[in-house]
C-alpha cells in the first residue's frame, strides 16, 4: 500500500548535535562517578538503608525497563497489527527500546551492593526467583529487539519482520509481568503482593514508553528538520491518552480492592491520606499533573492540535511516572510491615515507624547517567544509521491520506 | 616395617603428595563451608529456637551477646547498622499490656529470601539454618525486600577487625546464622540463649525440633508456640510463646 519507507541517518554536523552529544556524555560520566563514590563508599553515602532497601535509582531504573518495553508499541502496532502507517517509525521504536532497556539496566547493576559480581549472577540462578527470570528476560527482549531491527532494516530479511516483531511483542508482555511480580511475587508487605501490580505495570509501560517515544519523536523532526505529518503525531497521541486511561483504571481498581479488606486500611490511609510525601506525589504527582491534565491536553479539540501541547503532554505522562513509581517502590517500603497485628511496636531497629528517606545526590546522578546512556545511545544509533524516515508527511506515511482528509477521518478512529 | 616407612621419598611421591596438600587445603574450605560438619549435624535434624516472652526481661543480654560473637559492631549509624537480633517492644492498645522479645532470622521452612534470591546465595541447610552465601550474595536486596521479620541487614560501608568465623563484605547482605560456627564445632547453644540463661531469665531454649525428646520439643509439646506471622505459612524455626 504505502510506498518504501526511505530511512536516512541524520546528517550530525550541527553544534545543536554535538551539544546533545556533550550533554549526554557528561551525564553518563556523572552517572559513572557516582558509581564509583558508591561502590568505595558503600551504600552509607546513599539515602537507603535498612529499611528502604530501594531508593531512587531505583526509581529511574525500573521506569527505564517499563518505558523500554512500552517503546516498541509502535513497532509492534505496524508488525503485529498490520498498521502500515507506522511502519516508517518501527526501527527508531525498536532502537528505543533496546536503549532505554540498556539504561535501567546499567543503572540496576551499578546499584548492585557487587557490580562486580556481575558475573555470578550470570552463572548461578535460582530459577524459582523472578529476579533470575528478569535477568533472561531483559537480556532476551535485548537480543529479539535487535534481530527484528535487523530484520526490518535488511531488505532481504524484511519478510520474517512480523514474526519476529509478534515474538518480541509476546516478550515484552511477558517481560512486564515479570517487572511487575518483582512486586507482586512479594507476599511480606501490604502495598505489595498483588496480581494486578503485573498487568498494571503493563499498562504503564505502554504509556510511558510512548509517551518517551513522542517526545523524541518531535524532538527527532524538530531538530532535524525533516517533516512530520500530524496525521501520524495525532493517532499517537490519542493512543497515549488512552493508556493514560488504562493506568488509572489499574490503579483504581488496586486501591479499591485493598480498601476494601480492613487490614489494609492502614497502607491506604497511609499512601493516600497521611503518609506526607507520597499522597502529595500520588494525588497533585501521579493523578493530577501525570494523569488528569495530559488527559485533557490530549483530547482537548484546539489544544491537541498543537506539537507544544502533545509534547507537554508526554513529558507530564513521563513525571507522572516516576511519581508513581517512587510512591510504589518508596511508599511501599516506608510503611512499616505488620509483624504483631494488633499490637504497638518499637525497636531500636525501626520496627513500627514509617521509614524517613531523603534521596541523595549520588543516587540521583546514577539515575540521571542510565537516562543519560538511554538517550546518548539513541543519539548515536540515528546519526550512523539509518533510523528515522526522511519524511513523515502525511502524503508519505499513507498515500490515501489526501483523498480522506476531505472526509474529515484524518484522526484515527481509537 | 619402620624402617620401610620412614624411608626418604622419591621425587614422584613428594610432587604426587604436594600436589595432593594443596588440592585438599585449597578445595577443602569450600567443601566444608556449603556441607555441615559431621560433627555439626547428624541427617533429620532441624535447628531451632523457642522464645518465652513472658521471662524476656528488660535486657539485652541477648544481642548484646550476639553481636559480640559475631563481630557485629555499629559506626553510630542506626539506620544503616547491621543487627542481627534485636529486642521488640509491644504493646495492646486495648490493654496497655506490654512485654519485649527477641527478634532474629525466623530460619523459616520455605525461606521467602532463599525463593527471591537471584543467584542462590540464600540458601537453607539440610539442617534447618537459613544462610547468605557471602562469595555468590550480589547485594540487589531483593531478600529484604521480602523477608516479613526484617532479620536481615545489607552492609552499607567497609568493614573492619571482624570475626574470623562470621566473615562480613561490604555490599552483601547477612542475618543471624543461629551461631552456625557453634553447631558445626559440635556446641549445642548459641550466643543468645547462652547469654539469656546466665542473666537468669531463661527464656530462649535451643535445640532440635525433630527430636521430640529434645528440651524445645518438650516444651512445645507441653505449652504450645506459635510462629511470628504465622498466616504465611512460613514454618519458621523460632517459636514463641506468650505473643
């Protein structure tokens, strides 16, 4: 239907790149001397402790694999839903994919107590661990990720694309799930041990990683200055305001369920009332900044026609986010566990108490260095390859494009 | 016959028998470490503790003894200082009855941090004691994230001056080890329940859950116990009595 997608490596020269360039290079250098500072000092010069096991970089890791999986949406919509339209978008999906995925995952092991066992936890698994299983799967989703670039990027492989994109979409789901038992495999504390933390985390990847896809989408064009249809710019954005959707229904129905059993009331009241800084990142964070207002943005008749609001949007769905995310790691760790229902506890160990955490700037350098190597790794891969369609004008991405739009159904029909 | 042995080796029998030395003195500490000791554990028998929180006084004895056996010393830091054991206070609101216990690694049955684990390093021996094995422990925390008693410490900062037989690595995570050097050395106690019995309280019994002729099992079967967090169906090794 649609002619050959012409893809072409970026030109590179401009000092607008190489700034880029810098920018994200001394990120990751951050990111690596905070590594460093970590491992000579320990975990003492962190914010974590006994008691938030998991901190911030945390945080940025585990948005950095949600995101990953959520940014071959789009490729997965062209190979596996047949959508022909976004076929010009499906190797800059897949690169995103295997990049933001290498950022959490260095962000992961460099938090690591031994990042220099990495090694170990190649060669010793306990299988009835999902944190083993994440280590194939992440590594997994990495390898058909990049044979399905290859595979649509070689013309003479291009007729096994759709099987490899329907193995890596299946993968990714999977890879999900997996992310998502990491808490809801843990039966010990109440904001965890959870079912639906699995699909809810799906949920969240697939508006988180479109919502990074966008952005680097228009950033992308932009700078480049190649052409960028709305056509296409306006399917996404409202897919990306219905999986906003999806992740409040998921969230919805979590809260509901726990407010509904009298044991947990205590956790609720805690995340969504009284417990300081997490209700404020859940409600003014999560809900109304990362949810609500893109929403609004998103579907609003004058508003969403303009690329400042569609980016704005994807930038909030990202805060919102991590704001979710940190409630969920963080929140979920400083309630205190329920050892003795019924009864008042204290120790010296901190039994009893909400867990205080203030993060530091070394486990924010960290995070920033994963974001850092994510985005550098982009960067490079579309200024020596060729990743991004010359042209996403609308006549370009569906040739039919001209012929409809007279018909007023330019948007897609989601 | 002397005469025969105490002859001067031959060159191959003194380079066979080095060869041999050296094998044994370097494969034999790992073979001993991942295997009780003969003398530490005999097949079927499982370790474990009974607390009488109703005799647990007002003391320390316990994890002052603890961490004195073991080397755990604190660097003023409490939120990142490593405990092994410590003394919870609790109180009913309804009543304002309240009473103390120790609380250390439960040495559960179907340990939740040997299930998480990713590399195996939390492991539990044939005998009952649950372990971190400090040469494959990668320090992701994961088992604290899903241990319910929160027996477990990670080692935030570089160590010093530490007990030869409870070794500690910065970045790798440790919990009581029910005095493991003891019950391999042949001991019958550990540090804890020895401190407890000469500050005269008498509320922490050691012994063999399996042997129903043990003083534990005795006690168990004459006034019952009940495990922390029990619901989860766990089957810790330390029991209680009077929660």
């Amino acid at each position: 239907m649609t002619a050959k997608p012409q893809l072409r490596a970026l030109e590179g020269r401009s000092g607008g790149y190489y700034g880029l360039l810098g920018i994200l290079v001394v990120a990751i250098g951050l990111g690596l001397l905070a590594a460093v500072l970590k491992s000579t000092h320990g975990h003492h010069i962190t914010g974590m402790d006994n008691q938030i096991v998991w901190g911030l970089p945390h945080v940025f890791a585990i948005f950095l694999i949600v995101a990953a999986s959520g940014a071959l949406n789009v490729a997965s919509i062209a190979s596996v839903f047949g959508r022909t339209i976004y076929k010009p978008l499906a190797p800059l999906s897949g690169l995103l994919a295997v990049a933001l995925l290498a950022g959490g995952l260095a962000i992961l092991v460099l938090d690591l107590g031994r990042p220099d066992r990495l090694v170990v936890a190649m060669t010793h698994y306990n299988f009835k661990s999902i944190f083993a299983w994440n280590i194939f799967l992440y590594t997994g989703f990495m390898a058909i990720v990049l044979v399905y670039l290859w595979f649509l990027m070689e013309r003479r492989m291009n007729g096994y694309a759709p099987a490899a994109g329907m193995l890596a979409f299946v993968w990714r789901l999977i890879l999900t799930t997996g992310t998502g038992a990491i808490f809801g495999f843990l039966v010990a504390r109440e904001a965890y041990d959870a079912a639906i933390l699995a699909p809810l985390f799906i949920a969240m990847s697939f508006a988180f990683g479109l919502a990074v896809f966008l952005l680097i989408t228009l950033a992308a064009y932009r700078w480049s200055e190649r052409p960028l249809g709305d056509l296409i710019l306006h399917r996404l954005k409202n897919l990306l305001g219905i999986f906003v959707a999806a992740v409040l229904y998921f969230v919805a129905v979590y809260h509901l369920t726990n407010l509904y059993a009298t044991r947990l009331h205590g956790v609720e009241a805690f995340l969504l009332l009284g417990g300081g800084v997490y209700p404020l990142l859940f409600w003014v964070g999560q809900i109304v900044l990362g949810s609500l207002l893109p929403l609004a943005l998103l579907f609003h008749p004058v508003w969403s026609r303009s690329r400042k609001v569609i980016a704005t949007a994807s930038a909030l769905v990202i805060l919102g986010g991590l704001a979710q995310l940190y409630v969920i790691i963080i929140g979920g760790q400083a309630y205190p566990m329920d050892m003795f229902p019924g009864l008042e506890v204290s120790s010296s160990f901190h039994d009893g108490v909400v867990a205080p955490y203030t993060p530091t700037l070394v486990e924010f350098l960290l995070g920033i260095g994963g974001v850092g190597l994510a985005l550098f790794l982009v960067v490079v891969a579309i200024r020596f390859l060729h990743f991004l369609p010359v042209s996403l004008a609308d006549h370009k991405v569906d040739p039919h494009h001209a012929t409809r739009a007279d018909t007023g159904t330019a948007s897609a029909g989601t | 016959m002397s005469q025969k042995t105490s002859a001067p080796l031959s060159r191959r029998q003194f380079i066979t028998g080095a060869a041999a030395a050296v094998a044994s003195v370097t494969v034999a500490p790992g073979v001993f470490l991942m295997r009780p000791a003969e003398a530490g554990t005999a097949e079927g028998v499982r370790w474990g503790l009974l607390i009488d929180s109703n005799r647990c006084g007002d003391c320390n004895a316990c994890v002052t003894a603890c961490h004195e056996e073991n080397g755990v010393r604190g660097m003023d830091r409490p939120r990142t200082d490593a405990q092994w054991i410590r003394k919870v206070e609790l109180r009913d609101p309804e009543t304002g009855y309240s009473h103390s216990l120790p609380v250390m690694c439960q040495h559960c049955e179907h340990p939740p941090c040997e299930d998480v684990c990713p590399t195996g390093a939390s492991f539990r021996r044939a005998d009952g004691i649950v372990l971190v094995n400090k040469h494959t422990c990668i320090g992701c925390r994961y088992c604290m994230m899903a241990c319910p008693y929160k027996a477990r410490s990670f080692i935030h900062e570089t160590l010093t001056d530490q007990a030869a037989h409870a070794p500690r690595g910065k970045g790798t995570v440790e919990s009581c080890t029910l005095c493991v050097h003891r019950i391999d050395r042949g001991e019958r106690t550990t540090a804890c329940v020895e401190a407890c019995h000469e500050q005269g309280n008498g509320a922490m019994i050691f012994g063999d859950l399996n042997d129903p002729d043990s003083a534990i099992s005795r006690e168990l079967a004459e006034h019952g116990g009940t495990a922390i967090r029990a619901d989860l169906g766990l089957n810790p090794g330390v029991r209680y009595q009077g929660i």
